[in-house]
C-alpha cells in the first residue's frame, strides 16, 4: 500500500480521532500533526478515550500507526546555547513533547535540528548532540533529524552535518531522519535521479535512519536555500521527478507526508492524493480550488 498523506490539524476538542478523520477525508494511507501549537507552548491534556477511538479507526482503515508522524515545534531550537534559560527551555519543552507521543503511543518524531546563529556550525552541532543525549536518554521514541535548505545558519542541509549529529548522538536507536524534497532541492542536492541520491546517503548516513520524506515542490531553483514550499507538480522539481520518488522501492515502506501550501485558505491534500494515486498531473488543480472555495 501507498503511505501517502499531509499535515493534518490536532484539535483540543477531537485530538488524535480528529485528525485521523481529516486524514481519512484526503484519501490518506498515513500522516503528520502537532501535538500543539508549533509556535507556542500551550498544550491539551491529552484524552485517552479520544487516541483509542482513534487507534480503533486506523485499524478499521487499515492505517499503520507505526507510520503516524509527529512534527516537534519550530519554537525549540537545540543548535544554539548563547542563552543558557532558552537551551535549556528546547531541552525540557522537546522531553515534554515525547512524553506526549508516548502517550499517544506515536514512534517518531521529526525535528529541525536548529541554527547556530553566528556560534558556528561546529559548535551547533555539538550543542544538538549535547541535548539529543540529556533527551533520549530515556525515550521510547525516535527523533527524526529533518534535512533542511540551508536558510540563514540553519544546520543539517547537508547529509555530513546529519551524520556527524548521528554519531554523536548514544541512543542510536532512537535516532534517524527525515528527508524533505523541498529541502533537499533548495539545499543543492539533485532530486532528478533520486536513486543516486538515496546511494550517497547511504554511504553517508546510512539508509538505515531514513524513516520519514516530506514530499514537496519548490518555489526555487536548485541550490537557492530558501525553503518555500510549492504545490505538487508546481515547482521547479515537477510532478514527475516527484512521483519517481514517491513509487521508489527502496522507499515503500517509509512514510511520505506532504507539506504543501494551502491555496486560498484550503487545504489542497485531497486532490494532490488523488493527483499522486492516479500519478496524473492536473495542472488546473489550482483553479479547481478556488473556484470551490469561492
């Protein structure tokens, strides 16, 4: 089965069984949400009877929990220490946000692994490992290091600042990573002939911590690192280079969530779903929206 679906909403009054309908109601077969807020620390208590209604639904539908991803806050930010109050606050807010998955009973979680703003990529990096080991020192869940563009001083747009995080990090069992198509783009990597891609991080990384792809187009040509996200067959990667790796084997059994802008307000997954089932490029997907919408 395909494992295609996008970023759902996680509400305070329906939670998980909420947003596995929204999901249902795209057509998907998997997807990602917030346990909260990603720009705030406001959180729910979580409603036990309201994630088994859920975990019943998803086996009616034949959904793979195991699959189900969670996006930690963009608020924490792990590379940068200059603060000792807020490194510490990314420290805390990101164990109180795995305590919550495991609750939820979710297994990964992806994770921007930060920017150094102006400490140097070194020093980032060792402040990431630093707090991946205070983390998961006692986790059981996985914390997936998302690639990224290359914005600013964001680190982690290349495979060897994902891999020497990965080493240092002591629970390697709890480690792994999330590729981001946009990102990977933007970043300079060639997503044309994704499997030289895949063979380059398996020699780097290893494809054996790859268990999440953002699947997104790219407002931006290659090597831009500008990370704004276009909708399916919209951008400068295109419908079909995306289709070849969203139907790559070597990637069958990984999660694939979309992460592409609303248009007009409305969430497009629905249709980019059946876009990406029928691998039919509609080119008036856009117009389509906003004539409903209107």
């Amino acid at each position: 089965m395909l494992l295609i679906g996008s970023h759902v909403k996680f509400k305070s009054n329906t939670q998980l069984l909420g947003s596995l309908e929204e999901a249902l109601s795209y057509g998907a077969t998997t997807f990602m949400f917030y346990t909260g807020a990603p720009q705030n620390t406001m959180r729910t208590k979580l409603d036990k009877n309201l994630t088994l209604e859920a975990i019943k639904l998803m086996k009616d539908n034949n959904i793979d929990y195991s699959k189900v991803i969670v996006h930690a806050p963009y608020i924490i930010n792990l590379a940068n220490n200059k603060e000792e109050d807020k490194y510490n606050f990314s420290i805390n807010f990101l164990k109180e946000e795995i305590k919550r998955c495991e609750e939820l009973g979710i297994k990964y979680m992806v994770l921007h692994p930060g920017s150094h703003v102006g400490l140097g990529t070194d020093c980032g990096i060792k402040n990431i490992i630093n707090g991946l080991n205070i983390i998961l020192e006692d986790s059981n869940v996985t914390i997936l290091l998302e690639t990224m563009a290359g914005k600013g001083s964001e680190i982690g747009s290349n495979f060897k600042e994902i891999k020497k995080i990965i080493t240092g990090v002591k629970n390697k069992n709890h480690i792994g990573v999330c590729m981001d198509t946009c990102h990977l783009n933007d970043a300079g990597y060639d997503v044309f002939d994704f499997d030289k891609l895949l063979n380059y991080f398996d020699e780097i990384v290893g494809l054996n911590y790859l268990h999440c792809i953002h699947i997104n187009d790219s407002k931006n040509p290659k090597s831009s690192h500008k990370d704004r996200h276009e909708n399916i067959g919209f951008g400068t990667i295109g419908f079909d280079a995306l289709i070849n790796i969203i139907y790559n084997d070597r990637i069958k059994d990984i999660p694939k969530i979309l992460e592409t802008p609303y248009i007009l307000e409305y969430p497009p997954y629905k249709y980019e779903i059946e876009m990406i089932k029928n691998k039919k490029f509609d080119q008036n997907l856009k117009e389509n929206i906003e004539k409903q919408v209107n």
